[in-house]
C-alpha cells in the first residue's frame, strides 16, 4: 500500500510531500526534510501519524 506525507498537513506553509510504498523510507525522507527545511526533529510515530493511504 502507498502511503503519502505532505508536508502542510504538519502544519508547515511548505509544499513538500513525499509518497512510497516502504514505511520506513517515507519516514526517513520526512525526518530529514523537517531537520534539513524546518531545523524540526520529529519523531517516527509523528511521521507515522501524517501518513495518508493513497
Ligand atoms: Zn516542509
């Protein structure tokens, strides 16, 4: 199944979002873009938390 995380949905005024079918990967790419764009460290559950099935 294909989950996607957008960005916005954090509550971010940031148009990334990213979509994979590997949990772990969508969570990787998320953690190091709210650390590298936002300076935020969010954990695994959070990403998990804003993760849609598309
Ligand atoms: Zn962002």
């Amino acid at each position: 199944m294909t989950k996607r995380i957008v960005c916005r949905e954090a509550g971010y005024d940031c148009d990334f979002q990213v979509q994979s079918e590997n949990e772990d990967e969508l969570v990787e790419f998320v953690k190091e873009h709210a650390m590298n764009t936002h300076g935020t460290e969010l954990s695994a559950s959070d990403i998990r938390g804003l993760a849609v099935d598309i």
